[in-house]
C-alpha cells in the first residue's frame, strides 16, 4: 500500500487496515517459519506497511 493511498483513509479506515495487516504478518511469520515461503520479502513489504499505517494514524489523531 502507498503513502498517497494510506493518506486518503480516515483514521478508522487506517485502524482497520492495521489489524488486518498485523493479522496477516503474524499468518506470513508463522507460515515461513513452519515451511519457506516462496517469496520472504512479501514479509518485509507488509511489515513496512505496517509501520507507514502506524504513522499516518499518529498523524491523524494530533
């Protein structure tokens, strides 16, 4: 997900969009470490997205 589309979210829509990727990090962890996934950066992109959501959600809620 990009910054410019992480922008236009509301902070409930950026709230929502938070659990399910900290959902879906927590699954892709687990995943590759019972069996290799077959692409790991697809963790590093989701963790990267996590912290770009966490962000813009401080920002709104100044």
């Amino acid at each position: 997900m990009k910054k410019a589309e992480i922008k236009n979210l509301s902070a409930e829509d950026i709230q929502a969009k938070l659990t399910e990727a900290k959902a879906e990090f927590n699954k892709m962890k687990l995943a590759h470490k019972i069996s290799p996934l077959e692409n790991p950066i697809q963790i590093k992109d989701l963790r990267k997205t996590i912290a770009r959501l966490n962000t813009e959600l401080t920002t709104k809620q100044q």
